[in-house]
C-alpha cells in the first residue's frame, strides 16, 4: 500500500510538472499579446487625454507623437490651421518658438565640428559689427556665453528686438544692429538670463562664417542630414512648404492670427517644421546619430547643465535640463510665438520622447500647456493624469468689468456735466479727478515694468490683455478729466 501510495504521488508530481510547463509556456507566449493590449488601453487613455483636452482649451490644430528608443508609438493630428482651415496632418508646419534655439546650437556646433569656430573666442571675432554701448563689454562676449545665456544681455532687450515681422533677407544682421544701444545688464558670463538677442547673435554669426544665409545653411546642414522635408527657416521657404499661420486667443477663444513671419526671428523661435520633422529631429537626439547631428561629445555638451535656471533647472546649449545625472533627467525645451505654442521632450535613461505642436497663443494660457505636457508624462508612466484645469480668462473678464464700470460712470459725469446743477465737495471732485488722471498715463507703464515686456510683445502674446488695458486707460482719462471739470466749474 506504500509503495502504490509512493507512485501515484510520483505519478501525480509529474503530472503537476508539466501542467506547470504549460502553463509558463503559455504565459510567454501570451506575453506580447499582453503587452499589445496593455499599450492599447495606454494609447486609447492617451487619446481621449488629448482629445478632451484640445476641446475643453479651444485649441483649433494640434499634432503630438512619442517617440521610444527608434519606434513611433504614438503620432496623431487633430483640427486645422490657417483662414482656410486646412486639415492638421504629420506633415503640416507648425512655428517651433524657442525650440528653434536648439537648432541654431545644432547649426553653431556644426561649425565647432569642422574647427570653424571655438566656443570660447569672443564672438566679436567672427561677427566684427556686433556691438553693444559699452564696446568693451560687447568684446568679451564669447560664443559659449551666447549659447548658455550667459551674456549679459537682458530679457527685455532681447524682446525688444523680437517678433518685429521682417520679411527683408538681411532681418538677422538688421535685429544685431539694433543690439548697438544696448546696455548689459549682468557681466558676461556671470548670470543666466534667457534673451532671444543671443540667439539672433549666433545666427549673425553663422552667417558671417559659412558665407551663407541662415536660412540656406540650416537647410544644407541641419534639416537636410534630419530629413526634414516641411522645414524652413524663412518666410518663403516656410510657406512654400505648407506653412500657415495659427490663432491668438481673446477670451479664451481662437482668432485668426494676423501676425506676419519674422525673418529675423528664425533664429530663436521662427523655425516651422512638422511633427513628422521632429520625430526625425527627435529620433536623431535619441541616438546621438553622428550622421544627422554632430559627434558625441558635442551633443553631450550641448545637454550638459552649464548654468542653473532653478531649484532643479539648468540650461544647456539651446536645451533646457531638469534632474541632471539622475534616472529622472528630462531635456526638454518649449516654445511659444503670438499664435503658437510648443514643446519637445525625452528621457535620457529610458531612451523615449515626445513632440507637442499647437497653434494657438496666449501668455497666460501657457501654464494650462504645461499641465497638459505632465499629463502625457503621467499616462506614459502609468500613471493617473492630474487633467489641466479648463483655461478661464479671469482677468480679462475682471478688466471688461471694471472697463463697464468707468464706461457708466463716465456716461453719469457726462450727464451730470449737462446738467449744471451746483454739487457739493467740488475741491475733492477735483483733486480725485487729478489722481485719476495721473493713473491713466501710468497704467501702461506700469503693465510694461510689473510684465518686464515691451509693449508691443504685451500687444502680440496677450492682444485681449493689451485693448482692455488702453480702453481702461482712456475712460480713467476722461473720468479725470471730467471730475476735474466739475470740480472747477464753479471755483472752490
């Protein structure tokens, strides 16, 4: 009886073994399947993400891929762009804003490569008519410095020399000429400050070294290798190849943009190319392809956190860096014009990335883009996406309120004026009327100053903002001037 209790156990023992080989066969096999599945449901989440997302913010176009090691898996488009509302597609250019900063580095780091050009000369060595006010400052200046903004030259003056809509061919020089009255702000080399004068600066001086066009070279050296067929760097080349331009937003609401291309502003944020451009730009980044971009070590530098913009932020070549040196590093950089709103991202350690392109603008809309960037981080991570808070235009419609107010009260004064009746505390009518006065002429000012922004930038990336705020203006005038009117009328 033992022994045949012995053998059905060894009888039963095999039997379980190879129920248990089965059953791990079966699993391995099933695992792509599994897999399949699981980045189904992962892109299906991502969809609607986008989807609600693009809806709930009034976004007319959109075109957004991800890019893993050297494989799409993920690229759609969503609406349309331009006055004819053409249909988004892969192939449809969207301006790039500030990441076309990392293909003026690319084009500067191509002439380092074949020893044209060393990052620490001064770049008044190879660009001889760059000068700021104090022409020895401007002398010391060196290249590496324009690179990592570094260079002394400030925000604003870098925006008072932006998004003027030159369509001259000499737009890139005319912008460096306009640099000659230019105070620095900080000592070379001393302070990060982000100025879109030092890439306009980079791109005077590729032109000076290669002989060409900024436009020809970077077709010749940088779009070209990238195979990016919808790419341009001028107005001519950007609209032959399917360029059309987006929409400011008032209110919230999309508004045919009429803001015409910048030939001077490709450099630093001009660029247009299309999301299947960038996943080619995009793809090269993530090899480190020697035959598309440059060699190794100076990609390596161009993503080297040279200066810190943060608690966690630096500021490489053209390349923003987050969490350096660890396995959560982040190179990414995002770009915005008056009617267009960018970004492009990838993960060092885990070899992915993604391109986002929209063509809708407004400086105070950005935030709701950057939650929205986060989100598509999450989901790629498998995680729950905190989802962006639907973009309300509080201030405006706190500015049209106030705006309604002084309108009635202007239409009482006005009244009131007609009328002649004798009115009490004429003396303070007065001195309030002088006071509001004063405030109307300060108002714009003020919005300049608090904004650190030339007027006509407050004009182009927030144009809601900017009427609301000279209509303010005017009726704060005329409430002034006609209390002081009344409070005069009869002597004190």
């Amino acid at each position: 009886m033992v022994f045949c209790n012995e053998q059905f156990q060894e009888v039963g023992c095999k039997v379980k073994r190879k129920w248990f080989i089965a059953v791990i066969i079966l699993f391995l096999f099933s695992l792509p399947a599994l897999q399949v599945l699981a980045q189904n449901a992962k892109t299906e989440e991502l969809h609607s993400y986008i989807e609600t997302f693009l809806t709930e913010n009034r976004i007319p176009g959109a075109s957004i891929s991800i890019v893993k090691d050297d494989e799409v898996i993920y690229s759609e488009s969503f609406g349309v762009t331009g006055g004819e509302k053409t249909k988004v597609t892969a192939n449809t250019p969207f301006l790039l804003g500030s990441i076309s900063k990392s293909f003026t580095s690319l084009g500067v780091l191509k002439l380092v490569e074949k020893g044209f050009v060393h990052l620490d000369d001064p770049v008044i060595q190879y660009v001889p008519y760059f000068t700021l006010k104090d022409k020895d400052s401007s002398s010391k200046i060196t290249v590496k410095q324009l690179l990592t903004q570094t260079s002394g030259i400030s925000t604003y003056d870098g925006m008072a020399i932006s998004d003027l809509g030159s369509n001259e061919r000499t737009a890139i020089r005319n912008n460096v000429d306009l640099l000659s009255k230019t105070e620095l702000t900080e000592s070379p080399g001393t302070k990060h400050q982000y100025s879109n004068a030092n890439y306009s600066i980079l791109a005077a001086l590729i032109e000076e070294v290669s002989g060409q066009s900024y436009s020809e070279f970077m077709d010749e050296q940088v779009f070209s290798p990238l195979e990016m067929k919808h790419a341009g760097a001028d107005g001519d080349k950007a609209k032959e190849r399917g360029y059309q331009s987006g929409y400011q937003s008032w209110f919230g609401f999309p508004v045919k943009s009429n803001v015409p291309y910048d030939n001077g502003g490709a450099p630093y944020g001009y660029i247009t190319a299309s999301s299947n451009d960038m996943v080619n730009y995009l793809k090269a980044l993530l090899q480190k392809d020697e035959d598309k971009l440059v060699r190794e070590e100076l990609v390596d530098l161009a993503f080297t956190p040279h200066t810190q913009t943060g608690e966690t932020r630096y500021y490489g070549f053209g390349w923003r860096i987050t969490d350096p040196y660890s396995k959560e590093e982040m190179i990414w950089h995002s770009g915005s014009t008056p009617d267009s709103r960018t970004d492009i991202f990838f993960y060092p350690t885990s070899n992915w990335g993604a391109i986002i392109l929209t063509n809708k603008e407004h400086i105070l809309e950005e935030a709701a883009l950057i939650h929205f960037r986060n989100g598509i981080i999450s989901i790629m991570n498998g995680e729950t996406p905190i989802n962006a808070e639907k973009n309300t235009p509080i201030i405006q419609v706190l500015t049209l309120v106030i705006v309604l107010i002084l309108a009635y009260v202007f239409a009482r004064l006005l009244f009131k004026m007609k009328l002649k009746q004798p009115i009490k505390h004429q003396k303070m009518l007065f001195i309030i009327g002088v006071i509001i006065t004063l405030l109307s002429m300060i108002i714009i000012p003020m919005l300049i100053y608090f904004t650190s922004s030339p007027w006509h930038s407050i004009k182009l990336f927030a144009p809601d903002v900017a009427l609301l705020t000279v209509v303010l203006s005017i009726l704060l005038f005329g409430n002034g001037i006609l209390l002081m009117l009344i409070g005069k009328r009869n002597k004190f």
